[in-house]
C-alpha cells in the first residue's frame, strides 16, 4: 500500500526502488493530462472526465478496461491535478482493516489541512461483497472519493449499491498509433526513459512492438525494455533493434483472455453468432481466438454440439452426430491436435444449411409446459399392465399406428386444453424442406382419416 499526498505518477516506485531502477513502464508513466494519450472519448476537450477534472469537482468513479490502457495512471493524474491526498491499495492484499485505517487517515486530512482523499483501488472486483460494502457509508458522506479499477465488467462484479455511488467509464484499448507514440516518447526521453542509451529503431519494429501489445501499453514498454537489454548484450557499443532480436525479446503474445469472465463469453458469443451467420472465416479466427488463449476445447466443443441442434436441427440432422464425433476425438487427441478437428466442424457448421426450427418448437412447448394446467395423459395413450387399469379404461381407444393405413392413425396424442396445438414448423432448408413435405402429407392422412371416420358417424346416426 503505498500512501503520498498528490505524488507525480512518475515517482510512484521511489520507495521500493531507485528512479532508474524502475521498470520501464513505471517510468513512463503520464504526470499530466496532455501526456495521457487515448481515452479521447473522455479526456477531449469538452468531455465528461475532463471537464470534471478541470473544474475540480471529483466524484466517486469505476474505470473499466483491460490491462495497460492508462487506469491507475489516469486515478494518479487526477489526484495530482486536483491536489487531493492520493492512497492506492490492491483488492489482492488489502481487507477491511486497511479500509478502516484509510477512512481515519481521510479524516484527517479534511480536519488538519482541509484535503479530500482520492482512494483508488486496484482490482476493485476482487473484493467480495462485504468488503465492498464497506465502502458505502464513507463514499455516500463524501469522506473518501472512490476509483476503483476493474478488468471485469463492473455489472457482474461490482455489488449494486456501490455501482449506484460511482460512475462507471469504459476505457478502451490504446489504438495502434497511441501505443507507437509512447514508445518514441520512451525511445527519446533521457530523464525516464531510454533516451541516454541513444537506441536506434526503424518504424517498422516500433510497430511491430505495438501489434504484439494488442492496445497495452505496459506490455509494450516492457517488451521494448527487454529488447533494449538483450541489444546491449550483443554490443556495448551501439544499440540497435532488430527484427530479430525483438523477436526473440516477444516470444509469444500472452492474449487478453479470462476463462470465468467477460471476454469469455465475448468469444464464445462471437464464435456463435459466425456460426449461425454461415461465415467460415469468421467461425474460423474466432475458435482459433479461444483455443490458443488457453480455453479448455471441451468447453468449445460443448458448445458448437449445442449450436448443431439450436440454429441447424433437421436441416441437417448429421450436423448433430458429427459435432459428438468431434467432441470423441478432442477427448481422444487433446491438444493442439484436437484443433483440427474443432476447426472441421466449424467450418461444417458454419457452411450447413440453418434452422431454429427445432429450437422454437422446445420453447414454444415448455411455456405451454409452465403457463397452462399440466392435463392429465389421456386415457388412450396410458398403458393398460394390470386389470383395473384396464377397468378404469386406460388404453381403450389407443389405435396401434403400424396396422394403420400409411403408418398414421387417427388419434390425438395431446392433451385435452392443447389439441391441435402445433409446435414444430419446418423451414424450406435442407433436410428440413423434405421433413415439411412429410408433415403435410401426414396432415393430409390424418384430415382424410377424420373426415371418413365423422362421414361414418354420420350415417350411422
């Protein structure tokens, strides 16, 4: 925990570590706005977050976004600009006592010198309710101004009543030229950065750099101060980038992804909605998106199973059976070799012929199931295995289908409140055109069947 009255962001480490011990990232970091680059959505002249800044009228806030787009910078800069005592805690190692302890410290800072206490709270959604709860009263009385910072999305995370205290401001990933721009800025700043080392770049590695980061800009800075070492070992003499060496400083990205959150289900959702679209190569970057972030195939392949029945059905019923073929031999070969198999019934998915014809007829029939008196089994339809049952009529009027004319017996097999009641309607696609021909001529039979038997009734009266 780390406590300093409006401290300049650049020198937050000074405890732990000499100036120029200090990772780069940490160095870098913006001590005013107008070094602050992206989140123009807030920070433009004339925008929410900026206008609120300069008028100094603070108020409790949650920033939401993903890793090194500027959260606890931005929480630092507000805190200088405006003059308010700064105290920043992680949700991982503190609890309520620190809370406790942060709240008398903000007393007397608005008793003794007449300052506000800008808390920012890192990891706000690791916190539980009850820790969250602690928060209110002293938020609600304005004894602590709150930002708290969330990879998470605040709604699922972040108990309601603390949501309706705050504001809550999305920020974006860095765009590809904003994080290029911090990476010259580190390249030629002598007093925070690389600058003294006279590091020689072309344009072409910085951007590379900057496409690995994927809108991070601590990840960039990191990769690019890990690049710059390993050149210095090479020669003492002069420092150049290149291709290569970057290379071998990145390794392999480490792609924003949580497996419990709310990227999650942005994937899988996207991966769905690709499927349902009929669009290959979209199905295709998405599925390889989760699988080389680390997401477990089974939960992938549970999923496209699901898909086979929800948006294609009996427009291709083999659609079924081969997503359970897939799911075997991921379970068989595991991973990576289990990714050509996912990816062959994505893009079998994705090319079959679509109907959610199947998946409207279930719900259609279970809001019956929920919404209307659940009738008894008609008598016909019960089996008769003892004597009074048979007495009590069960089974009497059943009409054994294969002995039927056609295969189709005149009967109704729904409940008194629900006949004629029709659930599934086929569409015109694929197999399901031919499954439509079929129920009509059933239909057909059936109208035939009924008309005769009422013509029977009718002479015999």
């Amino acid at each position: 925990m780390s406590r300093k009255l409006f401290p300049p962001p650049s020198e937050e480490s000074e405890n732990s570590f000499f100036a120029d011990q200090a990772p780069l990232a940490d160095r870098m970091r913006p001590c005013s706005l107008e070094e602050v680059l992206g989140q123009s959505h807030l920070l433009s002249k004339g925008k929410f977050l900026r206008e609120m800044i300069e008028s100094d009228e603070i108020s409790s806030m949650i920033f939401w976004g993903p890793p090194g787009v500027g959260k606890t910078t931005l929480a630092k800069v507000i805190a200088h600009t405006t003059e308010s005592y700064f105290v920043s805690i992680s949700a991982v190692l503190a609890g309520i006592k620190d809370v406790k302890k942060i709240v008398e410290e903000a007393r007397d800072q608005i008793n003794s010198f007449k300052t506000r206490t800008i808390l920012f709270v890192d990891e706000i959604h690791r916190f539980n309710k009850a820790q969250q709860d602690a928060f209110l009263p002293h938020v609600e009385k304005g004894v602590l101004i709150l930002i708290g910072a969330t990879t998470e999305n605040p709604s699922f995370e972040v108990i309601a009543p603390l949501l309706s205290r705050t504001r809550v401001l999305k920020l974006n990933p860095l765009e590809k030229h904003h994080v290029i721009d911090i990476l010259k800025r580190a390249l030629v700043d002598s007093e925070r950065g690389l600058g003294s080392l006279q590091v020689q770049s072309d344009a072409k590695i910085l951007e590379h750099i900057a496409i690995w980061a994927n809108g991070d800009a601590r990840m960039a800075l990191n990769g690019l101060e890990v690049s710059v070492h390993l050149a210095k070992r090479q020669s003492s003499e002069i420092t150049v980038l290149s291709q290569e060496l970057v290379s071998e400083a990145l390794q392999e990205r480490t792609l924003l992804y949580d497996k419990n959150g709310e990227e999650h289900f942005n994937l899988i959702s996207a991966l769905h909605k690709s499927l349902r679209n009929s669009d290959v190569d979209a199905a295709l970057y998405w599925l390889a998106r989760m699988l080389e972030a680390g997401e477990d195939p089974m939960y992938v392949v549970r999923r496209m199973v699901r898909f086979a029945s929800e948006d294609i059905g009996m427009a291709d019923p083999a659609a079924l059976g081969y997503s359970i073929d897939t799911m075997q031999a991921v379970h068989f070969l595991g991973l990576p070799e289990g990714n050509l198999s996912l990816a062959q019934l994505a893009v079998y998915l994705a090319q079959a012929p679509k109907s959610n014809a199947i998946y409207e007829a279930y719900v259609c029939a279970q809001k019956d199931v929920k919404r209307n008196a659940n009738e008894p089994v008609p008598l016909h339809l019960r089996n008769a295995p003892t004597n009074l049952m048979k007495k009590l009529g069960y089974g009497r009027g059943y009409k054994y289908a294969h002995r039927e004319e056609e295969g189709v017996a005149d009967m109704e097999c729904l409940p008194e409140n629900l006949q004629g009641k029709r659930y599934y309607v086929p569409r015109n696609a694929g197999f399901e055109e031919s499954i439509k021909s079929r129920l009509e001529k059933i239909k057909e039979i059936k109208t035939e069947k009924q008309k005769l038997r009422q013509a029977s009734k009718t002479k015999k009266s």
